[in-house]
C-alpha cells in the first residue's frame, strides 16, 4: 500500500531548525491584505491599528503566521511542488507515505497558539503523524508540529491531508467534524476584496506551488485561472476576525481551526460572517466563522471554522 499507517504514526518524530524575522512577518501580513483599504478602515495604510501588522516598530504576529514561519529560512530545506505548508511539515515524505501529489488536498487546519509568536525568532519545530484515517474512497493523514523555543512551547499546528485514492485499508474512519452555525442572524458581517495580485505576494512566503501563479498549470488542474491559497484565505479571515470581534489584539487568539471548503480566485470578494458564542465560566470565548466567496452567490470557502480566544 502506497501510506502503511502503522509506519507513519510510529515514526520517529523529525526535527527542523526554524528562523524568521520581521521582515518575514511584515511580507505574510501584506499577503493577507494588511494595510489594504477595507470598508470599516478605507486609510488602512496609515491607520494606528493597521501598522501594527506593517510597521516594524510597531509589530505585532498574527497567529496564523505559523503556518509559514520559516518558510523563508535557509535553515528550512523547501520544495517548490509541495503547497499550503505541506513542505514545512514534511509528513508526505515522512516513512510510510507514498502517494501522487496531483491526489492531494489540503482539507483542514488548525493552530493553537501557546503564548505570544516574537517578531523575530529561532526555534525546532518537532513533526509527528497522530493519525491516518480510512475515509473509503480517501485517506486523511494528520501532520502535527509542535514548535518551541528556549523558553518553551510556542504553537502546535495540525494539517489534515485530503489523499483520494487512498482509503479502504481498513483503519479507522476518524471523527467526523461538523459545526453547526447558530439559527440566527450573524453578530457581524464584514468583507474583505482579494486583491488580483494578492497570491503574487502571497507565494512570497514560501508556498511556491504554480497553481497560484501560472494560468497554465491551473488549467490542467482543472481551472481556468490561478486560485487563491487556502492558507492565505485562512489568514485574510483570522485578521478580520481579530480586527473586529477581538479589538484588534492578537494575543487573545488561542486556537484557529477550519475546514477548507472551496477555492477563492483573485479578484473575489470573501464574504465573512462571525457569530460570538458567550464563555464558559473560567474559560474563554468562541467565535464561529462562515467564509463565502460574495460573488458567487455565497460559495463555500472555510467550513467549520472556529476562533478559541481569551
């Protein structure tokens, strides 16, 4: 069999050296759209809360950075065929997986964020596979990467790796999870415009993958023009989430989990509903999350999508 679940989830966990810099934050918040105008900040670009996300002397990480962070780095060994992160985790070379990269899909992420992510870091990122699940027609494998520095735990990312083809080796099926959006009205509504250009600059954080640039490779995956990274629709959507449900303050962020539902093409309009859930006593608040692309009548773009914060 092309993935051996018994091999990937006994292996020995692999370890990369990991290493960013301002610079490489300041380049992934302009690649989610920072310091471009939106509707509540038409002067984004010199707004106070805005150039926190672009100003170094101001500089506060979005959690959703650690899905990239030290892509950029030398340290970092990175294929250029591999997307949305995948190469930093390394779990599709990892011993017991062998699958065709063209049956891959990035299905779900989620980042848990252990304290506040520095501006400028060093740090070992330790990568593990949890679990392969058996969904029938597909497998679903887990990439786990737990990163820390000298002084302790900084985040925990899980990807779920969409492989079709690959299931019916008899492993568990895995949980199935689906949030319900609440019966009512959403407290807020907010749209953020994806820029033409947008996956221009964000491929300079590290996800090369041609899908997102050349028309000609998107065609023969299928499309007729480049998309959007999943990842960057992740980070568009947790920033707007921070600038208007969590008043702008990124270290009340605790977990960010979501299940990519459909593609965004530059140029498109995500449509981004947020329902306040109230805390628990003792525990903090939770924020649910619908992402649809506006101009194609509410397409699905992020599902089950969920923001843990303080």
């Amino acid at each position: 069999m092309p993935i051996d679940a018994a091999k990937a989830t006994s292996a020995e966990p692999r370890t990369t050296e990991l290493a960013w810099d301002h610079k490489d934050v300041q380049l992934y918040h302009l690649g989610i759209g920072a310091g471009a105008a939106t509707p509540e900040r038409p002067h984004a670009a010199t707004d106070p809360d805005e150039l926190r996300y672009t100003l170094e002397s101001a500089l506060h990480v979005l959690p959703s950075f650690a899905t990239v962070a030290g892509m950029g780095s030398p340290l970092v060994e990175r294929s250029r065929e591999l997307g949305e992160g995948m190469a930093l985790a390394g779990g599709l070379s990892a011993p017991g997986i062998d699958v065709d990269l063209a049956a891959v899909l990035h299905g779900g992420q989620t980042v848990t964020v252990h304290r506040a992510l520095p501006v400028n870091g060093r740090a070992t990122q330790t990568s593990t596979i949890p679990a392969v699940y058996d969904k029938g027609k597909a497998a679903v494998i887990v990439l786990r990467s737990e990163v820390a520095d000298d002084d302790g735990p900084l985040w925990t990312c899980d990807t779920q790796i969409f492989v079709r083809g690959e299931g019916g080796f008899g492993g568990e099926r895995g949980p199935s999870v689906r949030g319900e959006l609440p019966d009512r009205a959403p407290d807020l509504t907010t749209e953020r415009l994806v820029r033409a250009d947008q996956a221009l600059l964000y491929r300079l954080s590290g996800d090369w993958n041609p899908l997102h640039a050349d028309p000609e490779f998107a065609e023969l995956a299928g499309f007729d023009r480049p998309i959007l990274h999943g990842l960057c629709s992740y980070g568009v959507t947790l920033k707007a989430v921070v600038d208007t449900a969590l008043d702008g303050d990124v270290s009340r962020v605790r977990s960010y989990t979501t299940r990519f539902a459909g593609v965004v093409f530059p140029g498109e309009t995500l449509r981004i509903r947020l329902w306040r859930e109230p805390a628990e006593a003792g525990a903090g608040g939770r924020i649910r999350v619908s992402v649809t692309a506006a101009e194609r009548d509410d397409a699905p773009v992020l599902a089950d999508t969920v923001v843990e914060h303080g």
